[in-house]
C-alpha cells in the first residue's frame, strides 16, 4: 500500500526532519540568482559571503557563543570526528574518554582509535540511560586528550550532566566535546554557561536540510586542521562553502529560538499523551530511559512479544513513521547499543520503538495513533504467541 505524503504521520524526527518552508525560502536565492563563491573579491561574491557572515552569527546567537566559534561543517558527523581529531593532534595526548550510549559518529570513530593503538575508556550508563558525572573526573588522566560526552541521547532522549561534566575537565585539564546533534531546537542551548570546548549541531534536525551543520569551538581552545584542509572557514574547514545550506541553517536557527518555548509547551505534552495513551492502552509496555531527565519531544517504549521490526513496517502501512534505535541501524535486526548499555536484555532491545515528535505534529496525529497501534500489536503478540 502507498502511503501518500499528506497521511503521513510523522513521528521520527530523531532522525531527520522536514526542512520548514522559511528555510527553503532562505536558500533560494543561493540556488538561482546569488551563486558567486564568497571568497571572490568581486561584489557579486562578497554579497554571499556577507550572507555567510549573518548565517554565522545567527547560529552563534543559538548556541550563546561568538560568531567567530562557528565552523561550517557538513553536519553531525563531521563536526564529532572534527572535534576528536583535532584534540588528538593539538595536545599530541593519545587517550579519549566516551560514554556507551554515543551515537556511531563518536562510537565508530572511537573503535577505530583502539584498533590503531589508542586508549579509550568507555563509561556505562544505568539501566534508566544516565551517566553518572564522577565517573567522567575518574576517567581522566594526564594523557586524556579530550573527553566526549553527547547532550541528549538520540534513543531515548535522556540528558546528561553536560555543564557539571564540562566543568570537571575543565579542572581537570582535558578538552571536551559534547554531540549535541539532538539538542538544537529542542532545549536551549548557552555556551557562555556550558563550558564546553567544542559542540556539534546538524542541521537536517531541525529543519534545514541535510548535509549543513557546525562546530562550535571556543575562542583559544587549540585547534588543529584537521581531516579536511583548506583554505575556507579561516583555515579550520577547507571546501567551496554550501553557501545555500549555510543561509538555511542560519534561517533555521532563528526559527529554532522562536518555537522553543512551543517545544516545551504543546509538543512535551503531545509526547506525553502519546506515551501515557500507550501505556494505557497497550499491555506489558514500558518506558525506556529516564522520564525525568529527557527531551520533550522523545518516546522509547519496550514493547513486550513484539519485533520491533514487524511494528514498524505496520505501522508504516498505515503512515506512521517511528523507528527502532537510531536511523542507522534500522534493516538490520542487531539490538540498539543504546538500550544494550542500559541492561535492556536482546529480546527488550529488539522490542523496543522510539517516537519522536517536531512542532509539526498535531494532536489529531497522535489521536490517529493511538487508535492504529493497540491493534497492530495485539495482532503480531496473536501471530507470535512465544516471542
Ligand atoms: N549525533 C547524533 C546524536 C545524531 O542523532 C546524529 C544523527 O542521527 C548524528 C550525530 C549525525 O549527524 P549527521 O546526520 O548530520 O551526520
């Protein structure tokens, strides 16, 4: 069955989001008519670079930073394997301290260290997805190049300590990175009182398109050119810049300032009542990670006898888009890291359903799911009575 874009019930927007229509608008101009490179001298590119510039500084009045701390990356990923390889080059130091619940950007990379002879020490989280801040100062020693610790978890949304963590390297002198990829647009983010050296946002999650995002690093923190040299962003980011995708961040972070106080208001509640009318509605169902320390807009639920897999895909037949896990393990049946590192046994693992919510969805969006999804799951417990 086709699902026509106009039913589609959007509730994955941990893993990408829609770009909004204003954004769209911002970028046009740099797409037709105003295509000059910004680091021609001529006027017709010193236009875009000036654009570039407002960009910057709107990105910066997000994060509570200076303008001059925000580096053009394509995104998430680029901006966490940036900020990790830059600290291992300027300090010259050869240990990294990371947590369990990381997306695969710092995971991935950070396997890849071992295997070249690097030492990384990998912190648990409890079985609620927290972590606990003095096992970060524990971790530390003289050789700690950085300590890379996410904001909000990707699955579950459950928050971490990250001003108390940024903190406690500061005294203890390791640079730290914090991936708050999941943080833009849902929660304020105030550099001036996160003490963190370097932070990473991405665009496609808070609709601007994919393929844009920063890296904020804080003014004298060392920072050496990294994976991708060359000439643009100062020297700290080589690449013709995307100049559209740059104004549609820019244009996306305004509107992020502008609806977080509607995150908070209407869409934590939406959350909410989805996950106390699926609770209610849905025998032997819980919540994954900790209710009280989580992004509004986040819902992980253990589905008992369920494959999450199976839910999905009906789920998608009448619209609804969630997903098991983070993006990129979906197709695949291995078991989220995530819910693995809090103690969720294989089976709980492979049950288990993350909704996410934009300022987008509408309470008719989340009535209409809760009138699919009892069903469905009755249905597959019946055609599975052992799983
Ligand atoms: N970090 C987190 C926490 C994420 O959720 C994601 C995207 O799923 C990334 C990093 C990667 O960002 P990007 O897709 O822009 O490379």
């Amino acid at each position: 069955m086709e699902v026509r874009h106009r039913d589609v019930i959007y509730l994955d927007n941990n893993a990408t989001t829609q770009v909004a229509p204003e954004v769209f608008e911002a970028m046009v101009p740099f797409l037709t008519e105003i295509y000059g490179n910004p680091s021609s001298v001529y006027t017709f590119g010193s236009q875009v670079a000036r654009a570039t510039d407002a960009a910057r500084a709107r990105v910066a009045e997000m994060l509570g930073c200076a303008p001059a701390e925000v580096v053009f990356t394509s995104g998430g990923t680029e901006s966490d394997n940036t900020a990790i390889q830059s600290a291992l080059r300027s300090t010259g130091r050869r240990h990294v301290v990371t947590t369990r619940a990381e997306h695969p950007a710092i995971q991935r990379q950070c396997a890849a260290l071992e295997k070249m002879g690097l030492a990384v020490t990998w912190l648990d989280v409890d079985p609620r997805g927290r972590l606990d801040p003095d096992a970060v100062g524990r971790a530390i020693t003289p050789d700690t190049a950085i300590v890379s610790v996410m904001w909000a978890n990707n699955e579950t949304g459950v928050l971490f300590p990250i001003e108390e963590i940024a903190g406690i390297c500061r005294t203890r002198g390791a640079l730290f990175h914090t991936d708050a990829v999941q943080c833009a647009g849902k929660l304020p983010i105030d550099l001036a009182r996160c003490r963190a050296d370097f932070l990473s946002i991405s665009g496609h999650k808070f609709h601007a398109p994919k393929g844009i995002g920063a890296l904020f690093v804080r003014e004298g923190t060392p920072f050496a050119n990294h994976i991708i040299g060359g000439g643009q962003e100062k020297g700290r980011r080589g690449g013709t810049e995307n100049t559209a995708s740059i104004a549609g961040l820019g244009r996306a972070a305004d509107l992020a300032a502008a609806h977080l106080a509607e995150v908070r208001d209407r869409i934590g509640p939406l959350r909410d009542r989805l996950e106390t009318g699926i609770l209610a509605r849905v025998p032997r169902t819980r919540v994954n990670g900790d209710p009280a320390r989580r992004l509004p807009n986040t819902s992980n639920i253990a589905f008992d006898g369920v494959e999450a897999e199976s839910l999905l895909l009906e789920l998608g037949r009448h619209g609804v888009c969630a997903s098991a896990g983070s993006a990129c393990t979906t197709g695949s049946l291995a078991p989220s890291h995530v819910l693995t590192a809090m103690g969720l046994d294989s089976r709980a693992a492979r049950g288990s359903i993350r909704f996410s919510l934009s300022r987008y969805n509408t309470g008719a969006e989340i009535d209409r799911t809760l009138d699919i999804l009892p069903p469905i799951v009755e249905r597959l417990r019946a055609a599975h009575p052992g799983a």
